[in-house]
C-alpha cells in the first residue's frame, strides 16, 4: 500500500504503523469506489456483449498492479490469445440439419416433434442463440425467395444503374409497374428483412401468413383484373401494382456482395465466440442514396416516379418506423406528391402525434381525408377507435394486442379493402368519426360519424359493441343501435353503410 500512501497524513489519533496502514486503504477505496460500482454493473448487466463482461469478471484477486489498480487475474483475461477462447458457434443455413421441416399447412415444426415450433433458448450462451436465430432466418429467407419470384415479386436493384455485385438495395416491384393505374407502396419496419412482415408469425402461423405472400395475395383481389391465367399474367393486367421497400437491409456487406439487416450483420462469423462485431463503415458499407432509413424512402419515391405510368396513383402502406419517415418525406414533398396520390394506411404501436411531425397544412388536411391508422389493441379488426384528435385521422383496431410487427399480417384485408374504397369511389372523403376514450365508460365507446369529410353533412351517433366472431373488412362492423339489413338508420332518410 505504500505507493498510495498520501505524503501528508491528516490524522488526529495515535499515529503508529497499524493507523497509517487502515488510513490509507480507507483512502483507496474512497478514491476507486465509483470505478469498483461501475465494473461490478458491466460484470452484472445481462445486456451487454459477453467479452465486455468477461474482461471485467475476473473473480476474486489476489493482486494488484499498481499503475491501473486492476486485478492481477484480469491482466491474465486481456493476454489471452485468439486460439484460447471458445470458437465462434457456426450452424448450418439448412432446415433439415437444423431438425426442422416446413409441414402441409406451411409452418415450420421439428421433425423429431411435429408439433414444436422453432425452439429458441437452446443454451444460455447469447451468441449461440443469435447464431441458431440466423441460420434459421437464412433459412426462411431461402425458401421465400424463390416463392416471391413465382408470384410475380421480382427483384429490383436500387440504384437502378447498378449490377448485381455492386452495392445497391434490393426491393420487390411487380411487372407491371409502368403500366398499373393503381400502385400499392408499403414500407414496413427498420428491422426486418425484404419480404418479411414478422418472423414470430412465420414461426407460428406460416410462411406465408408471415411474409408478404399473403399480402400480395390480398391485393390482387383487391385489383380489378381485366383478364388473364397464372399469376404473372394476373399482374400484367392488373389495374394495381405493388412495390415493396426495404427499410430494414441497409448495410451493405462487401465480402457476401449482399445487403444486410443489423440482426444479420451483427450474426455473421467472429475470430471467436466472445469477439466484437464487424466495425461498420460509414462509407464502405452503405448504397448512395440508402446511407439511412429516411435517404432510402427518399429514394423509394423517386424510383416511383420514374417507373410508374403517367397519371397513376400511389396507395402508401406504411408500419411502425416506415410510416413516420413517410409522414416525414411528405411533408417536406407534398407540393409535388399532392396530386399522385390516393390514399394512405398506417400500422403504429401508438397514436402517433401528427402536428409534431407534420407542418403543411394542405398535408395535414389530406391525411383527414383519405388517410387510416390501425394500432395495437384487443378489439377485432376494424373497430373505431379514439385518437383523431392525435393522428389526424380516423383511427381502428388492429387486432393484435402486443407486436407492432403483427399488425400487417392482420390487419391488411382491412387496410386493402379501405383503400380499394378510396380509389373506386370518385371523391372519396372519409367521414370525421369522433370516439370517446374508453375511460368514459360503457361497453364500447360511443362513436359520432359526421358524414361528407371536411365539409360536413348528416349526424349520426352510433353505439359500437365488438362481436368476437365478427371478421370486419372496413369501417364500423359491430352490434349497432338502429341497425338495418342495408344499413343503419340516420336522420331522415341518410343511411350510412
């Protein structure tokens, strides 16, 4: 202890060799005890990678060097070599060698048990659960790929100039983009990967129901098909086209020639199984024109206007992060977007605060009027619910109680059907439906429809209580007071349907 010994003692007591001893390690710990708390949080903080946690847990001392004051033990963890520390867990992109199998109603389940879905905590290791969690993505990834593609889902690089080795962004487009009136954009979340709506309902529902299949699906009913066999000739003429962008595959990946997801990026092979992650490169491994979510949606609609046919419309589907850089670009846009597009649906966790992000006025009123939000709640899909005053349109219940990323996978029959409306019906203005908060009691909020948008018209007041067998499309489906084969009674003679 004597190299921290002070020069000048400020004791008052009997000063022997014993005083000096206790005086100066009391000063020690005084000096180093918020260092000593903040190395015992990284020891105990879960969330942290495991190398940083294992420099630091090192056990019980039983020295100290006295230029740093750390454990003689932790010298011993920073001297280790590469080959000394646990390999890197590897597992191969193969559904089969992982004991897994895609079944007749196209769900992955185990083949030693059929009825076990992808079984995640296999260890308590972090890095092997991220590594397992990879593969099997690579592995779904693989399987839809070639399904995108026989359903009319090509691929489309962004830059448009760029060659398959180069860096660029992949998004998906259907064949008949420069041609459809009707062009269906969705932009979903920072998190996911081209195609994939929610791995967690690909897990338990089905590829499909998980990924954008369903979806396109849904939206070729939804179009008016003038004629045609086979799913290529159904799009080539479809009155609707769809384009799909890809918020979440930013990074580009020089050595696999790929873009990938922050997921996928952090998962690709260390030196060792406690190694930090590839450093990210600022320049080298990002697209011009893609750096970030809000330069990639940027770009996504200039793409479309250079692709898609003179007069079209663009129907906007957006989730969660997707939905506000829309928002966001809009704004900024909207003297030259303003009269290409047709109507827009939003999926958010929350009721996202419109006059915080929004600033034009001729914006704003548009989103009144042909806009709708689904957000997280119980109710079945569809039922009105409060919030106007915050989103700046009519607000519905998604379905899903829990994951934002669950929403479109639910909700997006009703999403499509609103905006089939909207492009069918001339001058489509969504009535402004006011619905008090839950807190005011009842079973059900009380809705007030004002019919004719902005401009007004009949007054009706409707009592809406949800029936769980019930499967709305749009708008108010429900037990409803005055309720008429057609539609509900209002004043006079108005019926509202």
């Amino acid at each position: 202890m004597a190299p921290f010994r002070s020069k000048k003692l400020d004791l008052s007591c009997y000063v022997n060799i014993r005083n000096i001893r206790d005086h100066t390690k009391r000063k020690v710990y005084e000096k180093f005890e918020s260092e000593r708390q903040a190395l015992r949080y990284i020891i105990r903080n879960t969330t942290l990678p495991q190398r940083a946690r294992a420099c630091i847990d090192a056990g019980k001392g039983r020295g100290v060097l006295v230029s740093t004051t750390l454990d003689l033990s932790i010298i011993k963890m920073f001297r280790l070599k590469s080959s000394s520390l646990p390999p890197d867990p590897e597992f191969p992109a193969d559904l089969e060698k992982l004991g897994y199998q895609i079944n007749e109603k196209d769900q992955i389940r185990s083949i030693k048990k059929p009825d076990q879905e992808f079984h995640y905590f296999i260890s308590k290791n972090e890095r092997v659960l991220e590594k397992q969690r990879e593969a099997m993505d690579i592995c779904i990834r693989n399987n839809l790929l070639p399904r995108f593609h026989a359903s009319g889902l090509h691929t489309t690089r962004l830059p448009l100039t760029t060659g398959p080795l180069d860096p660029h962004i992949p998004i998906l487009t259907t064949p008949n983009l420069s041609n459809a009136k009707r062009v269906i954009l969705y932009i979903g979340e920072n998190n996911q990967d081209l195609g994939i709506l929610a791995y967690r309902i690909i897990g338990r529902e089905g590829l499909a129901k998980g990924s954008v299949l369903d979806f396109a699906a849904a939206a070729k009913d939804t179009g008016n098909r003038i004629g045609g066999r086979g799913d290529g000739d159904i799009w080539d003429n479809n009155d609707t086209a769809l384009v799909f962008a890809n918020l979440g595959q930013l990074i580009w990946h020089r050595r696999g020639q790929k873009a990938l997801s922050i997921r996928s990026w952090d998962a690709l092979p260390r030196k060792t199984g406690v190694g930090a992650p590839l450093r990210l490169d600022a320049k080298e491994n990002r697209v011009v024109g893609h750096e970030n979510q809000t330069a990639h949606v940027a770009s996504v609609f200039e793409f479309l206007k250079g692709a898609m046919a003179e007069g079209a419309k663009v129907d906007v589907v957006g989730l969660a992060e997707g939905a506000e850089e829309v928002l966001r670009y809009l704004d900024k846009a909207w003297e030259g977007w303003k009269g290409k597009l047709g109507a827009m649906v939003t999926g958010m966790g929350y009721n996202f605060p419109l006059d915080l992000e929004v600033g034009d006025q001729g914006f704003k009123e548009w989103i009144g009027m042909r806009a709708r939000t689904y957000i997280i709640h119980p109710d079945p899909v569809g039922i009105p619910l409060s919030g106007r005053s915050l989103t700046g349109c009519n607000v519905f219940s998604s379905g899903e109680s829990q994951y934002t990323e669950c929403i479109i996978p639910k909700a997006h029959a009703a999403m499509l059907d609103f905006l089939k409306m909207a492009h069918e019906v001339p001058g489509y203005e969504e009535p402004m439906m006011r619905v008090n908060s839950d807190e005011d009691g009842g079973d059900r909020p009380l809705v007030s429809w004002v019919g004719g948008g902005q401009d007004g018209g009949p007054n009706i007041t409707l009592s809406v209580r949800p029936l769980v067998d019930t499967q709305p499309v749009s708008g108010v489906v429900g037990e409803i007071e005055g309720e008429t084969e057609g539609g509900v009674e209002g004043n006079g003679d108005e019926i509202v349907e």
